[in-house]
C-alpha cells in the first residue's frame, strides 16, 4: 500500500481482533485511526480489544458536520445508517476509508481501500 491517512471501518477493528495477517499489516505499516460510529459498533458486539490496538492513534468524535454528510449519503444512496456516519467520517476528514464492505461501493466521494480480497 502506498502512504496514506486511513479510517478504519469496523470491518478492519474486527478482524485486527481476530489476528488477521492483513490487517497486522497494515496496522504496524500505515496511519490508522477510526471513529465513533465503529466503536460503537465494535462496543455492541462486546469489544474493545480492537481499539486498544489502534493504540494512541486518533478516534475520531461524531459532529454536527459528520451528521449533515451522514444524512446527505443516506438520503442519496439508501446505505445503512451506520456506514453513511462512518463514510461522512472519511469523506470530512479526507481520509481513506480502509474496509471489507463494499456497501461503500455506492457513496460518492468517499476513498476506500479494499485490504483483503475476500
């Protein structure tokens, strides 16, 4: 992967958890953060593993600014609620979303990086 400034989606805490070597990666390599819609995410499947592993890297807080893009890619594309707060994140903060859904495949705008190919 080339330098970049990501926002790691759920998808990628998850599987930073379960140890995947992509995501061990990418982690020791690249500038990762994330956002509170993903630790809430993560907080409801009964986590926090994960985001201790992003370390003292940033998280990201939710704002009114997030919350009108938010609404904005709902209103356009019909994503889950949840993917348009974590896509507004990126998209606000010119960052690289770095996921495994490709629901993020139907927002405009929004850089993605695609780490595993399954």
């Amino acid at each position: 992967m080339t330098e970049k400034n990501f926002l790691a989606d759920t998808s990628f805490l998850i599987d930073l958890e379960a140890e995947r070597p992509e995501a061990i990666e990418i982690i020791a390599e690249e500038n990762v953060s994330t956002g509170t819609p993903s630790v809430f995410e993560l907080q409801k499947l009964g986590s926090n593993e994960n985001i201790q592993q992003i370390g003292d890297r940033w998280i990201h807080e939710f704002t009114v600014e997030d919350a009108a893009k938010a609404s904005e890619i709902f209103r356009k594309t019909n994503v889950n609620s949840m993917d348009c707060m974590i896509a507004a994140q990126a998209i606000n903060r010119d960052l690289t979303l770095l996921t495994a859904d490709t629901d993020f495949n139907k927002i405009e705008d929004l850089k993605t990086e695609y780490y595993r190919d399954d």
